[in-house]
C-alpha cells in the first residue's frame, strides 16, 4: 500500500524538468537525437520520474496543450463582455515562461485572418444593445448582431408599438361605445 503511493507521488513530473524542457525548446535544435540527450537528463533527476523517450514526448506535448488551452480561455474571457460569472484561471510561472517560447498565434490567432461567422462591428461612441446567443450550460463568446438585422428589428419594434397602440385606442373607442349604448337603453 505505502509503495503504491509512493511510486504514484514519484510519478509526478518536477518543476526542474519541465524547465529543463523550457530550456530545450528555447535552443533551436529540435531534432531525434537531442530530445534523446534531453530525456536521458531528465531520468538522471534524483527524485523524479524515469520515463522512456515516448513517454516524455507525451507528457510534454500534453502540458503544452493544457497551458495553450488555458492561455487561449483567458484570452477569450477577456474578449468577451458583461454577464456571467467570469472565469477564473491563472497561468502559474512555468505556464507563462512556456508561453514566451511558443508562438503567439497559436494562442491569439493570426491578425490578419478572419474568423468565420463573428462580425467585427466598428465602435461607436454609444454602443447599442447587442442580442446575444449564448448557451446556458457553458460560457461562450458572444455573437454580435449585424446592423441590418438590428435595423430590422428595430424597425419592427416600432410597428408593434404602433399596432398596440391602434388596438388600445379600437378597445378605447369599444368601451365609450358599449357605455353610450347602456345608456340609451336605460
């Protein structure tokens, strides 16, 4: 029983490596042979794991893909506006220092390519309401509504204000009419 979760509490990757590994991706010689020198250094760690050259290769590209999705959830939360519960994620220094040697894109986005189906208004002084289409369960980013479509419901709005108003004034009209006829009757 105390060697399992010894074996399991070793099994965790140390801070020393990753930013061993931190180092490897910021020299410039990415080939078979030096990843095999790096992982031969890693399983010389005292207290750390030992792990095969495929092993380390997995654990490393996993964290780079956790670090990059948490990156790019912070990024998307700051995009967005109002309502919900913000989330809460913070990069720890090992994230941030693998970030620095990534690429930016990966994260942010090419500036000069479009996303497909979320349009860029220009910003006004006063901003109009925007509809937003958001699912309940999980927080996404808002779509905003193009300018036709919202002169278009705009312009809708109006009239139903007015038919309202035509019916009130009908109903209005109904009324006098029904009292004026009691009184003839009477």
């Amino acid at each position: 029983m105390k060697s399992d979760v010894f074996t399991a509490i070793k099994k965790k990757t140390l801070s020393e490596q990753y930013e061993m590994y931190i180092h490897f991706k910021k020299c410039k010689h990415h080939n078979e042979e030096a990843f095999e020198t790096l992982c031969s250094e890693l399983n010389t760690i005292r207290n750390g794991p030992k792990r095969s050259t495929l092993n380390w290769k997995k654990i490393f590209s996993e964290w780079e893909s956790k670090v990059k999705a948490k990156a790019r959830r912070i990024y998307m939360e700051r995009e967005i506006t109002g309502g919900g519960v913000p989330i809460i994620e913070i990069l720890n220094d090992l994230d941030r220092r693998l970030l620095e040697v990534l690429s930016k894109v990966l994260i942010y986005g090419h500036p000069k390519v479009i996303e497909l189906g979320f349009l860029k208004c220009k910003k006004l002084k006063r901003a109009p309401p925007t509809i937003v289409a958001r699912k309940l369960y999980k927080r996404k980013r808002h779509l905003k509504v193009p300018m036709d479509l919202r002169n278009l419901i705009k312009d809708n709005s109006k009239k139903l204000v007015n038919s309202l108003l035509l019916i009130k004034n009908s109903l209005q009209a109904l009324d006098d009419a029904i009292v004026n006829f009691i009184k003839i009757q009477e």
